[in-house]
C-alpha cells in the first residue's frame, strides 16, 4: 500500500512539481497539496495522510504550530520538512514541535524521498550533524518570538507582512523588533539581523 503523502508549500506551482516528483516513486501518493497551514491540518485530517511535507521556509503561517497540531489531530502522522537552510535553532524548535525530519534542499530528491518513507514508519531521520546541534543554544539571548521577527526581517518581509505569519499586531512585532535590538547592541534592525545570523541564533 503506497504511503500517503500531504505536502504544504507557499510557493504552489514548486510545491505541485515536487508533489509530481514524489508522484513517481511507486510507494507514495501525494494526496494533497495545499499553501496554508491551516489547510494542511485539514487535508491530513481529512485524508489520513501519513507523512506531512512543510516547506516552512514558503508556507503561509506558523510550520511549528502546523506540525503541533497535526501530531495532536492524527498521531500516526509524521512531519517532515523540506528547508533552505537546516539551522541550528530551526533544527531544535523542529524536534520540539514533533517534526521526525528536517531535510535541506541541497540534500536532493532522492534523500527527501528516502525521509519521507522513514518518517512513515516513524522514524526519526536526520542528517547526524544536524541532530549534534540539537539542544545547544537556540536563539541565545532572544525569544522565540524575537528570533521569529528577525528571521522574517532578513527574509524581506513587511511588518502587514508578519502581522499575518506571526498573527501578531504592528505594535507587538515593533516591540519585539526594538527588544531584539536592544539585547544584541545592534544599531537597528537589519544590523541586529547580521548579528544574530553570525551567532546561529537565527
């Protein structure tokens, strides 16, 4: 019986062509392919899915509660992502929310495939460099908030933008902007941005 495979991607037309690429493998069928999160928990839901594939990096809303909520909703489902870059505090705060997978994409189609079928079994499949990282420290002296306005910051995103990824008000993300700020001695923003990306914190 081929695994079934629900993935949630920004981005729809990279998602479909990964969902196609998936599609090939004779054991997976891609049963969904959605860009909200909240539309993902449904679809998982609705489908019985047995791996859900987020690309937090492009999905439109918080991956972390996406892949709590999945794993509340239907335990026999496993969360694996498929990220940019595999930092050391995205990597931990992966673990903590219940993901079983976090795959870079420079790693390739052929490993991403090979994590979908061990988190099927419910595996944990990880690079065992990525896993050394884990439990060092995340976001040094920021919150995870803090730390999440950062890493929107440096992805180029507005404030409205982050009003609607963080479900947070214009003046929350501002205070949180001016904290961080003010805890990494940084001259504004985009400077505390460079200094937390140098010490892994983002």
């Amino acid at each position: 019986m081929a695994i079934r495979v629900a993935i949630a991607g920004g981005a729809l037309l990279v998602a479909e062509l990964l969902a196609q690429s998936l599609g090939h493998e004779r054991d997976l069928e891609v049963v969904s392919v959605v860009s909200r999160y909240h539309k993902l928990v449904e679809a998982v839901d609705h489908s019985g899915a047995q791996v859900a594939l987020i690309d937090p990096d492009k999905i439109d809303g918080d991956w972390a509660a996406a892949t709590g909520e999945i794993r509340k909703t239907l335990p026999t489902c496993g969360v694996a992502l498929s990220v940019d870059t595999a930092t050391r505090p995205l990597v931990n705060r992966a673990l903590k929310a219940g993901a079983l997978s976090v795959v870079p994409k420079s790693a390739g189609l052929r490993r991403l495939v090979e994590s979908v079928r061990g988190v099927a079994s419910g595996q944990l499949v990880m690079d065992p460099r990525l896993l050394s990282n884990a439990g060092a420290a995340e976001c040094g002296p920021l919150t995870d908030r803090e730390a999440d306005v950062l890493r929107l910051t440096a992805s180029g995103a507005s404030v409205k933008e982050m009003e609607g990824q963080l479900y947070l008000s214009a003046g929350t993300i501002r205070n949180l902007a001016s904290a961080a700020i003010k805890k990494l001695d940084a001259r504004n923003r985009y400077d505390a941005v460079r200094i937390a990306s140098e010490r892994c914190w983002i």
